[in-house]
C-alpha cells in the first residue's frame, strides 16, 4: 500500500512540477544508500531488547511459565 501512495504522490508531483519529479526520482536511491546504517542500527537495538527479554524472562519459562 506504500508503494502505490508513493506513486501516486510522484505522479501528482511529475503533472504540477515534472523538474521536481525528476529530481526526487534521481535522489531516491541516494536517500536510501543515506538511510541504510538507520535501518541496520535498528535492527541491532530490536535484537538486543529480543536478548534482554529473554534474559530476564528465563526463570519465569524454566518454571513452567510458557506465554
């Protein structure tokens, strides 16, 4: 669904400002090279948070706890 809203936005964009359009179609590749580190740090403090809570959740299951 993201996807057709941000082509339907470019193609709004490509009938009001073609030079714009044009322009946002050549900077979105640089803006998701930009926005590739956000995404792997992301990642990494989700799958900390995923360590710590099954860290602290283990005495709980090796009681028999299993939700």
């Amino acid at each position: 669904m993201t996807f057709v809203l941000v082509v339907f936005v470019w193609c709004l964009v490509a009938i009001v400002a073609w030079p714009l359009a044009l322009l946002l179609l050549l900077l979105m590749p640089l803006l998701w090279l930009i926005s590739l580190p956000f995404v792997a740090l992301g990642v990494v403090i989700q799958a900390t948070f995923a360590l710590m809570k099954a860290i602290l959740f283990l005495p709980a299951r090796l009681l028999g706890y299993r939700g």
